[in-house]
C-alpha cells in the first residue's frame, strides 16, 4: 500500500515539474509587436506574427 501512495505521489510531483516548464517556456516566449499602419497590439506565443490581425500591414523586422 505505501508503495502505491509513493507512486502517486511521485507522478504527482513529475506532472507538476513538468506543467512549471511549459509555463515557464510559454511565458520565456511571448512577444507584443506594434502594428506600424493601424498602432494595433499583438500579443503571441510560441511563434511569430509576420502581419497585423486586423489590417494585414506587414510588422517591421525586429
């Protein structure tokens, strides 16, 4: 029985470990560019915009 809780336990802690990196990762990530046409703000993560969502101007290259 105490081997079980251990078990557990430990997956526990590994799946916790595990959810802090990727939210680390995603927030080491996130980017806010400035639309030079409409002054638009866009935020994203894990990738990277290359026009404005809501004009289509092209962003500057950083």
């Amino acid at each position: 029985m105490n081997f079980i809780v251990f078990v557990y336990i430990a997956i526990g802690i590994t799946l916790a470990f595990l959810a802090m990196l990727l939210y680390m990762r995603s927030v080491a990530s996130r980017q806010q560019h400035v639309c030079p046409v409409c002054g638009e703000r866009q935020t994203v993560e894990l990738m990277d915009a290359k026009r404005c969502s809501q004009c289509g101007a092209p962003f500057a290259n950083d």
